[in-house]
C-alpha cells in the first residue's frame, strides 16, 4: 500500500513538472531616469546578449523596428527604439525599452517597459488597453524565442552525443583490433596494447557516463519545450 502512495506521489509530481510554464510574465517597475516605471518581467535560462539579440531579431522581424543598444562592439543593459509607430500595441508613437540583467542560475532576466513622449510611461492605472497589448508582444516574443532557444539546445547535445558515441565506437574497433594484434606479438607489445586497451575501456565508460548526462539534459529541455505556453 505504502508502494502504490508512493507511486502516485510521484506520478503527480511529475505530471506537474511536465505541465509547469517554462516562463511567467509579471506586472512589475523598473527604475528609469530616476523613477520608477511600470513594466512586465520575465526570467529565461538564456544569457543577457543572447535575449538582446533575440529582442533585436523579434521587433525587426515582426513589428518592423530597429532597435538600438545591441549589435556589433555594442552591448547594452538597456535597448530602446524611439520615437516609432507600433500599431500593435498603440496608434500613437511611442517609445520602447527592454532591460535584460544577469538572473541567479545562468538566467536573464528582462523588463518590458514603453512610453509616450518623455514621461508618459505606460502602465495598468493609466492606459490598461496598451499594457495589455505589450504583454501580448511579450508573450509573441517568449514563445518564439524559447521555442527556437530549446530547440537549438537539443540539436546541440543531440549532436554531442552522437559525436561521444562515434569516439566509443572507434575506440571499441581499435580495441578489437589490439586484441587481434596481441596475439601475434611478443609479450612487451602485447602488454602495450592491452595497457592501450585499458586506458580505452575506461575512455569508454567516462565517455558513457557524459552520455548518460546528457540524456537527462535532453529530457529536462522536452519539459520545458513543453511549458513554453502563453500566460
């Protein structure tokens, strides 16, 4: 009786693991021009320039706009596009921000924030229609950048394991071929070549347990791959 708790207890657990949301936007302020704006807030496990870039890719891409802060010897804590027509989000000009700082755990975190003019900041009190709007936009870019992110990911352990399995099965035909060449020679080469042998076989299981890691990591990325939902 106690097994099959246990077993439930485990089961939840992990179906709640499988469903989680990779990411979670939420209402909250930022500090700009000393002050405090309100803005949406969003942690991924990718790195600070990797989300810029991807932000810069994103607008260009979708909303036709140029964003500045980030490019070539330019790296930026904040990127911004101002003065610009974004007809999702609002029919007057407006002003765009996003603020991407390093996160615990090899995470970023980002911060959405817009304006109209120099002091107009937009927030859930005063234009609730347009800030809506952004976490519509925040939630375009989060799917379609997660989604690309694990997929790129995946395809790179995927890549490395089928790089350490080729070295196990290389190893494993020099061995036999060692083997085969230990019989015909003296007792020092052979020595040699079961010492090569050895020095392969635990290769072999160093490079089995990186396998085993790595599984697990593509295991961890397919959960998250399924949590990038829109909230």
């Amino acid at each position: 009786m106690k097994r099959i708790i246990v077993f439930i207890f485990l089961t939840v657990i992990f179906c709640q693991q499988a469903t989680a949301q990779t990411y979670k936007i939420d209402t909250s302020t930022i500090s700009y021009e000393k002050k405090d704006r309100p803005c949406f807030r969003v942690q991924y496990d990718a790195s600070p320039k990797a989300v810029k870039k991807a932000c810069d890719d994103f607008f260009k891409k979708n909303h036709e706009l140029k964003v500045k802060g980030i490019g070539f010897l330019t790296n930026k804590e904040i990127i911004s596009a101002t003065d610009v027509s974004f007809p999702a989000i609002s029919d007057k000009r407006m002003n765009l921000y996003v603020s991407v700082t390093d996160a615990p755990g090899d995470r970023s975190e980002l911060k959405f924030f817009m304006s109209f003019g120099y002091d107009f900041f937009i927030g859930a009190d005063n234009y609730p229609a347009e800030f809506t709007n952004m976490k519509k936009i925040l939630n375009d870019f989060s799917v379609e950048f997660l989604t690309e992110f694990y997929g790129d990911e995946a395809s790179r352990i995927t890549s490395e394991i089928k790089g350490l399995e080729k070295d196990i099965s290389d190893n494993n035909k020099h061995i036999k071929k060692n083997t085969k060449k230990a019989r015909k020679e003296s007792k020092e080469v052979a020595s040699g070549l079961e010492a090569k042998n050895i020095s392969m076989q635990m290769e072999n299981e160093q490079k089995k347990k990186k396998i085993q890691d790595l599984d697990t990591e593509i295991e961890k990325i397919k959960v998250k791959q399924a949590g990038v939902t829109r909230n």
